[in-house]
C-alpha cells in the first residue's frame, strides 16, 4: 500500500521544493487483538499534519501522516465488538481506553494512555505496526496514519456512522468538527443570547462559527485577515466578520461591554492576549489553537479574580465522539451545519506536498484526498 511518510521535520517551505512528504510502498499491516484494518475512501489536510512538518509539534520520525478521514472496516481484530467488515467509520486522533482517570470522569478526549501511545507513535493495544519493506519502523501519527490506503487502528479510534452520509463529509468530522463545535457547545458551554468572536476561520474556526450560530440568540462575529475567509464566515453563520484590526470595533458595536466568549483558532499567544482583552465580566477565552511551544503568554494576572475572566484550554473540543459525532452528523442533515462549505476541493494523494504549501497560505479551508 502507499503511504505519506515525514523523514525530517523543519523542512524549508515551499514545501513543492522541499517535498517533506513522500509516498512510500509499505505492506499492509494486519489488526491485532482490539484492533481494525480500515480501507481510507478519504483523508483531509488539517493544520495539526502541517505542525509535525515544521516542527512546532515534535513527534518521532519517520512518521506515516493524517489523522481526519473516513473508510470502511476491512477487517477486525480478536475481542472486537461494535464493528464489523463493511461498515463506514469515521477516524478518531484519540484513542480513549475508557479507565484512566480522565476517561472515568468523562473526559475521554484526555485520556492518558491514549496520549501517550500518540506522543511515541505506537497504537493504544501495542507498539506501531507500520513497517517498512526492510522491517524499518515507521511510527503512526494520533494513532491513525490515514495518509495511506489502509489504516490499522485500535477499535476505540473509530466511530460507525450510517450509510448515507458521503465520505467527503463524514472525514471532516473526525477533526475539525469535533474541535471547532466541540470547543463551542462543550467547553464553552455557549448559552442562549450569549456573543462569541471565533479568532481564525480554518476548519476549525468555521465550524465554531456554524456551532455558535446553532444557539438561540447568540451574537457571532468572525475574524480573520483573509476578506475570503471573513466572507466564508458570514455563510457559515456569522452575523458580523473582519480583520484583526477591526475586532474591537465589532465587539463594540455589536455587543454591550464586551463578549462572552473567544474561540482562539489561530494557535498564537498574542491572540489570546487579544482576545481576553475582548472579554466582558465573567467571559471565557477558549484556547483551541496549537501555538509553537517557545510562544509565552503574557497579560495581566488581575482579570482573573477582579474580572471573572476564564482562560480555558479544548482539546478536541472536550468531545466524547461516540456521542458527538452523530449528534453533529444530525445536525448536518438537519442543514443547520453547512460543513460542506469548507471542502476546497479534492484531490489524489500524490498532490499532498503541494496542498501543504496552499494550507500554509490559506489558500484552502479543507482539502480531501481520494484514496480511490
């Protein structure tokens, strides 16, 4: 099988030039017990693949990419149950092991096991099973790898949807919807009439956008430097979009003494500042973005107990995806999620070097790959 494999990091962009990725021929790997072989029908680029490339995520190499797809189960391992050959799934980048203690207080999308298998490249039941024609390791990226024809996975990293739903929507929902809406209706917890800014309009914002225009009431403004993406915000549900210059402008005519919420979507310290400053009494800044570890952020101690103020972290926006997932799903059919507004285009698997450069660039949203 093909698979898009990271050697090196912190190569130079363009990355058309340096060609980070490469598409190697591996053997197909076979599920262990709890695991499940998954034929990937598509895969998209998200700026978490990009992160491992220049470095701001330091994972171990060589590496097989992707982590937001969908597919169809080929085959299951030993002690598997919920799953079986032939039905669609979608990818999960955090596999749950369901008794850590995270994953006992409902929090699955912590869980510390499945941290740790990401961070070394192994999978929740085992050490990587990637390898090389010559028997050469190659580690799994959040334990999905899904840049390849095939993926083996641990069960707890997929989640079975229905029939109908059409692969280059069900892929966007194994990442960027789980993060963007998951940030909005669990971390934030956005309550009726509430006004929230989503700083940043990728996938992830996008979808934060359409999730708070999902709440009754809710006053939404978009920001972000491209009028494309501004523009991109206002379909998805925004009633106010802008620059970065102009946010404190739309807060204030949008808004009585600041907003409730902040989706930070970028990945930048210097947002967050921005954003807190945005906050009204009792708001809460929402960090979703992954910002370079040397990036320190600096504001004033004093909001948080004279203000109110709440800076909360979402990983994976504090999803539970056996739950979430077809909740959202719902909602898609439902037309109250246009996430179809944020596929780009799609293209073959052999143009991912060039689509890293048009993400770095913000010239797509959310490109797919066909694996056909």
């Amino acid at each position: 099988m093909r698979a898009a494999v990271l050697r090196a990091a912190e190569l130079p962009a363009p990355y058309t030039g340096s060609n980070p990725l490469s598409l190697e021929l591996v053997p197909v790997p076979r599920p262990r017990a709890g695991e499940v072989l998954v034929r990937i029908a598509r895969a998209s680029l998200c700026h978490s693949d990009l992160s491992v490339i220049n470095g701001s995520r330091i994972r171990p190499l060589p590496m097989a990419l992707g982590h937001e797809a969908a597919g169809v189960v080929e085959q299951v391992g030993d002690g598997v149950e919920g799953v079986r050959a032939g039905d669609r799934v979608v990818l999960v980048f955090v596999p749950a092991c369901g008794s850590c203690r995270a994953c006992t207080a409902g929090r699955p999308a912590l869980c510390y096991r499945g941290a740790e298998a990401n961070g070394t490249g192994d999978l929740l039941h085992g050490p990587a099973v990637l390898r090389t024609a010559d028997g050469e390791r190659i580690n799994h990226h959040l334990g999905v790898s899904a840049f390849a024809d095939y993926a083996v996975v641990a069960r707890e990293s997929v989640v079975v949807i229905d029939d109908d739903v059409p692969f280059d929507i069900a892929a966007m929902f194994g990442c960027a919807a789980l993060t963007g809406i998951g940030a909005v209706l669990n971390t934030a917890a956005v309550k009726e009439g509430q006004s929230v800014v989503v700083f940043g309009l990728g996938a992830v914002g996008l979808m934060a956008v359409m999730a708070a225009a999902q709440v009754p009431g809710a006053t939404v403004i978009a920001v972000d430097p491209l009028s494309s993406k501004q523009d991109l915000g206002l379909r998805c549900g925004a009633q106010y979009a802008g620059a970065p210059a102009d946010a404190a402008a739309l807060v204030r005519d949008a808004t009585d003494g600041g907003v409730d919420v902040v989706i930070e979507a970028v990945g930048s310290a210097r947002v967050m500042e921005t954003g807190l400053q945005l906050l009204a009494r009792g708001g809460a800044l929402v960090s979703v973005g992954l910002p370079h570890p040397d990036q320190q952020l600096t504001t004033q101690a004093l909001q948080f107990a004279g203000l109110g103020r709440r800076l909360l972290g979402s990983y994976m926006g504090d999803a539970v995806p056996e739950r979430d997932i077809p909740a959202y799903l719902d909602l898609w059919r439902q037309g109250r999620l246009p996430v179809e507004l944020l596929h780009t285009d799609t293209r073959p698997l052999s143009d991912l070097n060039e689509s890293l450069d048009a993400l770095a660039e913000g010239r797509v949203v959310r490109r797919l790959f066909t694996l056909d």
